[in-house]
C-alpha cells in the first residue's frame, strides 16, 4: 500500500470511528420511544410496518425490515420508487412506514412519501438533517447526523449509512424489549445458522 493509499484509508477510519461515537451519544431517546410506541400502536390495530429508502439506504431498508421481523416486529420492504409505480398497494391505512433518507430533500422521495401519505400511513423519517423536508413530513423524525462521510470528495455514502443503521437498530432493541422474545421463540423465528441452535443454558 503505498503512502497515498495509506493516508486516505487512515482517514476513513479515524473519521468513521468519530461518527460512530458521535451516533451512539447522540441518540435521541424520547424521539426513539415516541417511534416506537407508534409502531406498537399500529401493530395492536393490526396494522404493519414497512421500511423503505431510495438509493444507497434501500438497501439499509431491507436489513432494517429483515431486522426488525427477525426480533418480534414483523415488517416489509418498501422499494423507494417501486411505491409510486403500484406497490403502494402493499399499504394499508394506518400501517407505519420507516423511510430512510440522509438529506430528506430529494425529488424522488417526496414523491414516494407523498403517495405514502396520500394511502393514509404514517411515516417515521430518518435522516441526516433535522429541518429537512422528510423531517417536517414525518409523524417521527429519527436523526442520524454526520458531519463528514469519509473518503475522497466526501461525498459517497459511508458514514450517514453507518449512522442511519445504528439509529434504527436502537430503535429495534426497544421493540424488540417488549416483545419478551425467549430463546425458544427466537430460534423458531431463525431455525438455520449457529444462531438457530439453543445453547445449553437456554434448553
């Protein structure tokens, strides 16, 4: 690795390692607890939550979505443009949709939270700006800041992933607290892999 190569790989990481940390102190716990106990109200009415993102958090969606079924919150992927296009018509009045998006400004997702609106759901927004157009259009707003994404031209996402997925896995632990989800149901949930299989101290 030549010295060029080396700088710029010790820059990511030491700006990465202060965002995250940044993240972490940074969680807002009463916006946190305030989506989640609207995601048990839909859920207690039967209705579902859904995450969706355009771009680069789409693909932070489905693991999100992946996540949160996984630990007791049954969920689905929304594709971010695909919901303008009739797929929508995987939403029914009074479900929760979780849209992920780091400046909350883009043309695409106002369409797609738009259409979300207009089928009467509501939106948990996440994204990197307080005061953006996703944050004043959402139920709940979950922040999650960065200052710098690290790498050349800072501009590809990296750390606005990193921190939009620490969010909303906090917001799957608080979920999930309520849920008193034991290892026996857990591996039911996820029979295959290493964590499919009950260790001694949980027969």
């Amino acid at each position: 690795m030549n010295s060029k190569d080396l700088k710029a790989l010790e820059h990511y990481v030491s700006n990465t390692e202060k965002e995250v940390i940044s993240t972490l102190k940074g969680l807002d716990i009463d916006a946190l607890n305030k989506a989640a106990n609207l995601i048990r109200k839909a859920e207690k009415n039967g209705n579902r939550v859904h995450v969706s993102g355009i771009g680069k958090p789409g693909h932070i969606a489905g693991y999100i979505a992946s996540l949160l079924s996984s630990t007791g919150t049954p969920s689905y992927f929304l594709h971010g443009t695909e919901a303008v296009h009739g797929s929508c018509g995987q939403l029914c009045k009074g479900d929760v949709v979780i849209f992920i998006s780091n400046s909350g400004e883009t043309s695409e997702m106002k369409a797609t939270i738009q259409a979300i609106k207009n089928n009467e759901c509501d939106v948990i927004g996440v994204s990197g700006n307080k005061d953006s157009w996703l944050a004043k259009q959402s139920k709940v707003h979950l922040l999650a800041h960065v200052d710098e994404e690290g790498g050349p031209l800072n501009r590809a996402p990296r750390a606005s992933i990193l921190s939009e997925t620490i969010v909303l896995q906090a917001l799957s632990t608080i979920l999930q607290s309520h849920e008193n989800i034991d290892p026996k149901q857990y591996v039911k949930w996820h029979p295959g892999g290493s964590l499919g299989q009950l260790r001694e101290n949980e027969k």
